[in-house]
C-alpha cells in the first residue's frame, strides 16, 4: 500500500505530508506526527486527508519551540 500526497497552504506556508487509507481508517503522517479519523460517507479521502493534516499543523504550532 503506496501513500498519496496530500498539501494545504496555511498563513502563506505549504505544509505537506502522506496519507493512506487501511480499511475505513485513513491517516496522515508527516515529520512531526500523525492523526487517524475513520472515514465516514460521502467524504472524499483527500478532503479528510486536508482537515487531518491542518489538525497537525495546528497542533505542532501551539507546542512550545515549535519552528513551524
């Protein structure tokens, strides 16, 4: 099972990782960690992939001496 890219653009910054999908599970990695979600109906694997990985972002950037 290969990964697909996934980027979104936060503050003027591209932020990238990989997500892959196992079952009903997809989750997303990147150099700072990583977040799983179940995926549900109607949800495009990218558009979760996106909300997953700004979760990440969000989350590494409100950790002290973060250099995001």
């Amino acid at each position: 099972m290969s990964g697909h890219a996934v980027h979104i653009k936060l503050d003027g910054r591209t932020y990238s990782g990989t997500y892959k999908v196992d079952r009903k599970i997809l989750t997303v990695t990147t150099s700072y960690g990583k977040k799983s979600a179940e995926i549900g109906h109607r949800v495009a694997h990218e558009t979760l992939a996106h909300q997953l990985l700004q979760e990440l972002v969000q989350e590494e950037k409100s950790r002290k001496g973060s250099t995001l």
